[in-house]
C-alpha cells in the first residue's frame, strides 16, 4: 500500500475518526508521540537540548563506556525531521563530531567504523554549513574538532583535515 491509498482511505473518514486514529499512533508509537509534540508545542531549543543529550548519552552513557553511534545519529535526524533550524542542526552534528573525539581521547583508539561515522558527520556538517553561508559562524569550532585529532590513528585525522580544507580555504 502507498501514500496515495493511505490519503484515501484517511479522506473518508470524519473529523472525530481522524482524531480517534491520530490519538492511538500518539499512543503507540513514540517517533510519532515525539513529532505530535513538537508540532503542537515547537520549541527548537528544548528539542534541541533534548538531541544534545542523546548524543551525549551514546558516546558517554551513565554506565559503562559504550558507545552508540546509532543513538546519536538518530537523535540529529530526528531534530531534522522535526525542525527547520539549519544552525540548530549544524550545532548537533558538530557536537556529535566533538563528542566522538572526546571519547577517543578518552578511551584511546577506537576502529575504522567508528571514525568513518563520526568524519561523515563532519563532512556533511560542514557541507550543510558553507550551503547555509553559515562559515564564520561556525569556523572555529571546526578548526578546533580538527586540531583536537591529531595523533588519533586510522587517518582520523586525515579524513576530518581534508574536509576541512575542502570546505574553508575553498571559501
């Protein structure tokens, strides 16, 4: 089944059907509760604020030292889903990134995996950046994110330099 034979069926039902259905997928489906919530009450910053703290939790979690590299990614797209805010969403990717770095000097060398996640969001970070003309603003945190990886193996470094590169001395 498609949008266009879900769309149909949802224009035959009435006003207090349609709220009958949106109230159980509220009530079922927390991806749902969460984008329902921010629609009737969209303040970016506590959604942001939220994403924050799920990047943080993924790399640093209460307990143990696991990293969830998929929890953080999670959390940056469901702030995009949600939210318009370009700045806000290059501040959560920049974050993850920083957040990446910091439990790699915190714990030591990581894996191959691990750095190809965290230099993608970097690059797409600052792609999304120099897209939105938001350059300076962002230009000494993502010099520091790169200067903060020396020494960490894998071509970590490399990688994050280079879209560095790429994206500021080409401006």
């Amino acid at each position: 089944m498609g949008i266009g034979a879900v769309k149909k069926e949802l224009a035959r039902l009435d006003k207090e059907g349609l709220i009958k259905l949106i109230a159980e997928l509220y009530s079922k489906d927390k991806a749902t509760r969460e984008f329902l919530d921010f629609y009737v009450n969209p303040d970016e910053e506590a959604m942001h604020k939220k994403c924050r703290d799920k990047i943080s939790l993924a790399f640093f979690p209460k307990r143990g030292y696991q990293v969830r590299l998929t929890v953080g990614k999670k959390a940056i797209a469901d702030f995009k889903k949600c939210s318009s805010n370009v700045e806000l969403l290059a501040d959560l990717m920049l974050f993850y990134v920083e957040q990446g770095v910091d439990y790699t000097n915190e714990y030591g060398d990581i894996d191959m995996p691990f750095y190809n996640s965290v230099a993608s969001v970097y690059d797409h970070a600052l792609q999304l950046i120099k897209q939105e003309n938001l350059l300076p603003k962002f230009a000494e945190r993502a010099v520091q994110i790169v200067h903060e990886t020396r020494g960490i193996g894998w071509g970590f470094h490399d990688d994050l330099d280079g879209s560095y590169m790429q994206i500021y001395k080409e401006a």
